[in-house]
C-alpha cells in the first residue's frame, strides 16, 4: 500500500509535543485539520505514533489497541466512513468499580463496548474473521471514555481524532470474562443507562456488521504499520451506539447480555 505524507517529521513530533502537553494540561488546541488543511491519514498515524514514543519515554506501557467510529451513530456524529485506531496504556485503565474525576478531563464522551483479550499474536497477512475468533482467549463488557485534546467535538474529522490518539482517555473492563464461543457477537445485545435511565440499546450487529469483524480490521489496519495484536493485548471493538457527554455526578451502567452489569460513576 502507498502512502501520502504531507508533513515532516520534525512537524510529527512537535504536533505530537503540543497535543500531549494539552492533554496533561488539559489546555486544548485549535484542531489540526484547520491548522494543516492537507494532513493525509498517514500523516496523523505518524503523528499519534510520535505521541506514544513521548509517553513511552515517559513510562507509559502499552496494553492494547482501541478502534473508534465502529457504529453508525458514531461515525454519524463525526462525519466519517472509515473507523480508527490508537493504543491503550496502563494508566488508561480504571479498576472496575471505580470512579473518574471528570476535572481531569476536557470533553469527555462515554461508550459501552465489547473488549477482546487477545490469546495468540496476529502477526500474518490478511487476518480473517476466523482468524480473530481463534486468536482471542475472553470477552468482557467495557467502558470507554474518550476525551479529545481539542475545544470542542464540532467540526473534528477523523484526522484529527487519528492525531489524538483517536480520542482515547480511560477505559474500564468487566471481570467476568466469557469464551467468545459462549456468545453470538453479532447479536449480542447491549443496554447502556445514565443515573438510572435507558440511554440506549443496540446489538453486535451495529459494530461493522460484528464486533470480530472490527477487530480483523484493527489486526490489518496494523500490519499495514508494520505492527500486529499481540498475546495479552486488550482490544477495545467499538461503540455499540452513540457516544454520552459526561458531567460530574452521571452514574453510567451498561449491561451486555449474559454478564455483570459495568457500573462508572463521574464524581
């Protein structure tokens, strides 16, 4: 596959400086679609890949990979139709039962998905639905809270998102795992609630046709960096609908048919 880079790489890590010093100081940016109008697709993986070298410099172990944009809803309310991806690291991971200070956070969006711990590498070339379904070891609810490093969510694009870690921020997973064999993925269904209220519901189906089928995506998306799933990572498959704006005090709870309910509260 050829690939269009528009800017340097010294523009790469100096982009990358700026969004993750937004980020720790939870100072935004203006996006960068409106700063560098002709960025590609490749320019913003490099630039989110110069961002994880920062935190790796800094500590920072990646765990798994996230994939954003998955469902119709939110790829409505980004205006795209093509998903994204970004790593997860470990300080993104919020103990189950816990609480999220929403001050430390910009704009933060909730989201009920499907994560899959990976048991085997996925290091091959052209990497099939049976392929994810034999290389995953559990299943588990989770939450997503993806936050953005920019003002406000108008107007981002998916490059933007691509830059920013493709709006990764913190992440919650259940601790009742299943076999993926013990559940249908693309029928499974999900009801998510907010301080007590049905926020919404929505089936595997909505996760590009199937939850295995977003994350054979991730796997080839991947190998197209030169980088693959490995044993142990945690994969996060994609909202199963619209994202929820979250405030200090929401209580949020999502139940994905035959597991514990997930609980968050915002305090």
């Amino acid at each position: 596959m050829k690939k269009t880079y528009g800017l340097s790489e010294q523009q790469y890590r100096e982009i990358a400086r700026q969004l993750y010093e937004a980020e720790l100081q939870l100072r935004p940016i203006p996006l960068l679609t409106q700063q560098y109008p002709d960025i590609t697709d490749e320019d913003a993986y490099a630039i989110q890949k110069a961002g994880m070298e920062l935190r790796l410099a800094d500590g920072e172990k990646v765990v798994g990979r996230k994939i954003g944009l998955t469902s119709r809803g939110m790829m409505k309310q980004i205006g795209c139709d093509t998903p994204d991806y970004a790593y997860l690291t470990a300080s993104s991971c919020v103990a189950e039962g816990g609480s999220i200070a929403r001050a430390s956070l910009n704009i933060p969006l909730v989201e009920g998905e499907m994560a899959f711990i990976m048991g085997e590498d996925l290091n091959k070339e052209h990497v099939s639905v049976a392929d994810v379904m034999n290389a995953t070891a559990w299943v588990v609810p989770c939450f997503e809270v993806c936050d953005a490093r920019y003002p406000a969510w108008k107007g981002i694009t998916v490059r933007d998102t691509i830059s920013d870690r493709a709006g990764a921020a913190l992440f919650m997973i259940g601790s009742a795992p299943k076999r993926l064999s013990e559940i249908n993925p693309r029928g499974i269904g999900m009801v998510m609630e907010k301080n007590g209220d049905l926020l919404g519901s929505a089936a595997g189906v909505e996760v590009m046709g199937s939850p295995v089928t977003s994350v054979a995506w991730l796997a080839n998306k991947l190998l197209e960096y030169g980088d693959w799933l490995k044993r142990g990572d945690i994969v996060l498959s994609g909202a199963f609908m619209a994202s929820d704006a979250a405030a200090a005090g929401d209580h949020y709870a999502v139940t994905l048919d035959g597991f514990p309910t997930l609980s968050v509260r915002f305090v």
